[in-house]
C-alpha cells in the first residue's frame, strides 16, 4: 500500500469520528435513542381483605418524546409474564402513557408487578406491590394469580388513566373512562329486621353528554348488566340499579357495584349486619388513631354521627344526624378494624331513620342533657352550645338555625322513641324509615375512609 494511500484512509478516519463526536448524522444512523421516564407504580386496591376471587389492577405511567411506538410486556414477582404489547403514541413532544393490567387473585397473597419496555429503549418500572387476604381461606400457596388483560392509554389528564379495557377493546387505541365517580346508597323496602329487601340506588357522576349505555356488575358476581342513561342526565345520573332480598342463609353481609371501563371504576361499598356478622371475620378498614367516648360522647360518638348522615343523605335529603353516648360500649383502637369491633362498639340491628323537626323543637331536645346520657352529638354539619340546659347557639352548616326552620335528622330509631335517655320525638314528621342497621352504616363509613381519624370532639359547647 503506498503512502498516499495510507495517508488519504486516515484522513477518512478522522473524518468519520468528527462526525461522530459531532451528532450530525445521515438517515437511518445510530442516533441517540428517545428519552424515556418511569413515572410511580401503584396497585388498586393497594392491600384487600375479603371474598375471593378478587381482582387488582396495577399501573404505572411513562413521558417518552413522540412519535414513538412502546413495546413491553408486565413481568410479576411470581415469575409469570404478560404478553408483549405494542402501544403507538401520536403527536409530538413529550408524552405522558399509563401502562396497567388487571390481576385475578384466586388466593392469599402478596406480590408485585412492573412493567419491561423493550422499545425505544430497554427498561423497567418501578414495582406495584398488593397484598389479598381471602376471607375464610387459610395462608394460599402455589399459582393463585394470572394476569387478564393489559392495557395503555394517555395519561396527560388524570381522569384519562387505564387500567383494564372492556372486551373488545383494541389495546393499541387509547381508552375511555366515561364514570368518573359512582356511588351507592341503600334504601330497606321492609322492616328492620332479616329477611330483608332493599333498594341499591346509584349515582354516577362525570357522564358524556347525550344518550348512552352503561354496564356494572355486582362485585363479586361475573354478569354484567346495562342500564341506560337518558340525553338529559345532568351532573349526576340517578337510578335504581337492583333490588335484592337477603336472608339469614344469604350470607351476604355488603355490596358494592364495578363499572365496566378500562379503570375498572368501582363504588363506595355498603354494609349490611342485620341479617348477622359476616361467618368469617373481616377488616373492614383502618382506624389511624384511637378514637375514644368521652362522658358526654367524644370523638368516637361524632364518628357515627357521621356515618349515621353519609348513610341515609343521598336517598332521604338529611342534613343532620345526632347519636347518644347511650349505645356505645367500647372504644375504637388504633389499627385494622374487624367486623367483631364493630359489632362490640353498639347494638346491632338499631335501624337509621329521618324525621324533620322545626329548630325550636330541635332546640328543646337538645337542651335535655345529663349526667346520665351525656349530650346529644350532632354530625359534623350541626354545632350547638350548652349554657345551663339551654341551647344558646346553634348552627347549621355554618349558619344560625331559625326557631322556624324545618331540618331533617338521622337518628336511629331507639332514641328517636325516647329510650336512650332522651326524649321521644312527639310532633315531628316521619321523612324516611329505608335506612341501614347502625352497626353496617358505621362499619361503612370506616371502609369508605379509611384510614379514619379522630374527630376533634369539640361541636358542642358546654357552658
């Protein structure tokens, strides 16, 4: 090889390692690949103890630069993979994806999944951890979840998050979630007592407009059923979903609807306890602190207080509820809350009814405190003060209550007939008598928020 040769192919060298260093590049180079962020991983339900087979989605969120196509599989702390995806993300600049999957859970069992992005780039999310406790079944070992579906949407709004699709769904075209919120209430269509019929009454929020059709299902059933909203559905659309009769052989001891849709959108749940504790005890939610009775009441008695409103408002239009320390035999404890200390904390069985009375009345009844049977505690919508045994101040919601002024109030039916140290309520008027067993209204609001905290204690003044 001569030298001009030689000199004029070392030259070409260092030619192409400029080009190199300096990131110019023709079509179809080695170009820097697109950058790609894992956002946080998460499970719904996080932890879940009752009946099964359950189902928990895991999810978790990725920014990538579009136009780029995803490919990635779910990976799970059992060993077991999903089959691998592709998901094409359109437009430009940097995008927001969430990537979910729906689990059934057959059995006891803690685990993780994570997701395993092969393209743009080889990478792997954080884990989504969960944790199912099987009501009745001892520890499970073995298989007890496979993967059902997979999933991946854009994720630059928050309501627009995925994690199941319906069937049918096409995995590579972006998902709806048209619910964005649903809630149940319970309406007794017999007396208090087991057998029992009730109504389910739902109210589904964040609907399209026009007209369209919606599918749910009784958690813990495999029918899905239709009910279909009218163009004009406002804000909110209510409706009866089921009317279901329990017995002592039933079983049953809650409800709660799931809304056919990607996120797999599920209700608030109800509890029922009239027809007996469930056969097998259950954690119904979490205390975050101890919530105490007080001589008058406290904390604990404003807690059911509380639930007692949230129970019967949505169906009945009640704006107040007030409780007697009379019922409460044992104090909340810090830590997971059983079915068993729920049923401990008060009679079982005490149906929450609705009877308006005029602020005088309310007044009056009110001022009937002893050493005896404490003070009446209000829900947190109503505060009063105590001076001598004459309500001195009384609000509502804020507001000063009218000696004229009509008001609903939840109660159950023992004090409202005057046999928990209180008078009976003569000359008020019977609003609704479709409410739940206080133990179910108390253990429902624990579910529905927990970790629940101590009230503050303070909504009545004793002067």
């Amino acid at each position: 090889m001569g030298l001009l040769t030689l000199a004029r192919r070392r030259i070409g060298a260092l030619v192409a390692v400029a080009v190199l260093a300096s990131g110019v590049f023709a079509s179809g180079a080695q170009a820097a690949p697109n950058p790609v962020g894992f956002g946080t991983a998460s499970a719904s339900p996080k932890s879940y103890d009752g009946a099964c087979p359950t189902t928990v989605k895991l999810s978790t969120t990725v920014k990538v630069k579009a136009p780029v196509t995803l490919k990635y599989m779910w990976t799970f702390s059992d060993g077991d993979k999903s089959r691998a995806k592709t998901y094409k993300v359109g437009g430009k600049g940097f995008k927001t994806v969430r990537l979910s999957t729906s689990i059934k859970v057959t059995g006891g069992a803690r685990g993780w999944g994570a997701v395993r992005l092969f393209s743009p780039v080889k990478k792997t999310s954080k884990k989504a951890s969960f944790a199912v406790v099987c009501a009745g079944d001892a520890a499970s070992t073995g298989d007890v979840w496979d993967s059902v579906t997979t999933s991946a949407t854009g994720a630059d709004k928050p309501d627009d998050s995925a994690t199941t699709p319906p069937p049918g769904q096409d995995d590579d075209k972006p998902a709806h979630n048209p619910v964005r919120k649903a809630t149940i209430a319970f309406e007794r269509t017999t007396a208090s007592k087991c057998p029992v019929t009730f109504k389910v009454h739902a109210y589904l929020e964040g609907l399209p407009a026009g007209a369209q059709a919606v599918q749910y299902r009784l958690v813990g059933t495999q029918e899905w059923k239709t009910v279909n909203v009218p163009a004009d559905h406002g804000d909110v659309f209510a409706t009866v979903l089921e009317t279901l009769t329990w017995d002592w052989e039933t079983g049953k001891t809650s409800i709660q609807i799931e809304i056919n849709q990607p996120d797999g959108l599920k209700s608030n749940i109800i509890y029922y306890f009239k027809c007996g504790p469930p056969r097998t005890p259950i954690t119904v939610g979490v205390a975050a602190e101890d919530i105490p009775r007080t001589s008058m009441g406290g904390p604990l008695a404003e807690l059911i207080a509380d639930a007692y409103l949230e129970a019967v408002q949505s169906v009945s239009g009640a704006q107040v509820a007030l409780i007697s320390k009379y019922g409460l035999r044992t104090d909340l404890k810090k830590g997971p809350v059983t079915s068993e200390e729920v049923w401990g904390i008060q009679s079982a069985g005490l149906a929450v009814d609705v009877r308006a009375m005029t602020g005088a009345q309310l007044r009056k009844l009110l001022g009937h405190a002893s050493p005896a049977a404490g003070v009446l505690t209000p829900s947190a919508s109503l505060r009063y003060t105590l001076t001598d045994g004459v309500v001195t101040e009384l609000t509502l919601n804020g507001a000063p209550v009218s000696d004229s002024q009509v008001i609903k109030i939840a109660a159950n039916y023992h004090l409202m007939g005057g046999w928990q140290g209180f008078p009976a309520w003569e000359g008020t008027t019977r609003v609704y008598n479709g409410g739940p067993d206080d133990t179910g209204a108390l253990a429902s609001y624990i579910a529905n928020h927990s970790p629940v905290h101590a009230p503050k204690g303070d909504r009545v003044t004793l002067r």
